[in-house]
C-alpha cells in the first residue's frame, strides 16, 4: 500500500476528515481501460448498424398531388378509377405502371388502411390550374390495405402519392457527394 495521509480540519465544529492517497487520488482520476473499450465498442457497433440499415431499408421518392375519384369515366374500362393532379415539378418522371398510395379524407389511413392503384397515364399539358391530370386505376377495387371494402363514393377526395423510384437512404447519400 503506498504512503496515506489523513487531515483532519475544524470547520464551525464539524470535523471533515480528507483521505489523501496515491491509490484514491489514480482511481479517481481517471476513467479504467475496460470502460473506455468496451464504450468505444458499443458506439461503433451502433454506427454500424445505422449504416447497414441505411443500405439494406428502401426510402422511396415520390411525387404527392391531390386526388379525386371520378365515377364512370370513359378511360376506366369498368375498372375503379381516379385522377391526381400533381403539380409541373417532376411530373416527367411518371410513367404508366408506377404504384399510386392514395389516402382518403373520408376514410381515416388510421383506421381503414390506404388504397393502392396504378398509373393509367399523364396528360400532356396542364390544367388552367397549372397541374397535370394523372389517371390511376385500382385493380384490386376499393379494397384498402386494411382489408375492408370502401363503398363507391361519388366525392371521395384525398392525397395520392406516386413511388418514382425506390432507392436507398446511402443512395440518396452519393448524389451528395457528386
């Protein structure tokens, strides 16, 4: 054991004892070797977690406009259909065949799920309002993610998002550093 020293001071009648030791003073100076590896473990594992999922989990890019189903338009062929207008801005990266989430006003995403659709087409030009029409139709009929079968609606309206393309968060991470 190495050399300790104790004081003892008076102060306003309590007595304060301090232990002054070379052992006291080594341990708690610093942080042990075991603590410090097994921390700087424990960080780079995390890190190499966040970045596996970022290569592995796909973050899709979209295009989001407002959406409104049309009863019985001529280019349906029987089938359920509706239009988006999405505005200029990226509309040229939407073909036919992409996969359409649309979210209905009426019917809660919470509770009843979300439809999914197609894209039909694009219109060439715009609306006076400055937006493209997109026709999307749903082959699976009014049936939402949830399973349940929405009823036919006249003036069902909500957001329809267009999946452009499905890369990964560290794709999205090398045309940053192009």
């Amino acid at each position: 054991m190495g050399k300790e020293e104790f004081e003892i001071e008076r102060n306003g009648g309590v007595d304060e004892i301090n232990l002054r030791s070379e052992e006291v003073q080594e341990i708690m100076g610093r942080i042990p070797t075991w603590i410090e590896r097994w921390g700087i473990t424990i960080i780079g594992l995390l890190l190499l977690v966040i970045l596996a999922g970022a290569a592995l989990f796909p973050y899709p890019e979209t295009l989001t406009g407002r959406f409104v189903f049309k009863p019985n338009s001529p280019e349906s062929n029987n089938n359920i259909t509706g239009y988006a207008y999405l505005p200029a801005h990226g509309v040229g990266m939407v073909n036919k065949g992409q996969e359409v989430i649309v979210r209905l006003e009426n019917y809660p995403e919470q509770k009843f799920g979300h439809l999914s659709g197609k894209v039909h087409f694009v219109d060439r030009e715009p609306d006076k309002d400055g937006f493209y029409k997109v026709c999307v139709v749903f082959p699976n009929g009014l049936r939402t993610s949830e399973d349940i079968y929405l009823p036919n609606h006249i003036q069902m309206s909500g957001t329809a998002e267009i999946i452009i393309a499905e890369k990964h968060l560290t794709d999205h991470f090398k045309t940053i550093g192009k």
